[in-house]
C-alpha cells in the first residue's frame, strides 16, 4: 500500500514539475514575441518618419 501511494505521489510531483516548466516556457516565449513585435513595430515608426 505504501508503495503505491510512494508512486502516486511521485507521478504528481513529476506532473506539477512538468507543468510549471511548460507555463513557464510559454511565458518566455509570451515576453520575447511581444519584445520582437515592439521592436519591429518602433523600426517600422522610425521608417515611416524617415520617408
């Protein structure tokens, strides 16, 4: 019985572990995008007074 509650309880801790791993990636992933869109869009402003 003790082992498999030892099981399950390490099948979730791997689960949480994954999960936080995965939402942190996208919120990287979220920032950069939106850091990349700011800057192309600040080079498209700078294009456009330039002309």
């Amino acid at each position: 019985m003790k082992d498999i509650l030892d099981t399950v309880i390490l099948v979730m801790f791997v689960i949480m572990v994954a999960m936080f791993i995965i939402n942190f990636n996208r919120q990287q992933i979220k920032k950069h995008t939106d850091k990349i869109e700011k800057n192309e869009k600040s080079t498209q402003d700078k294009e456009a007074i330039d002309e």
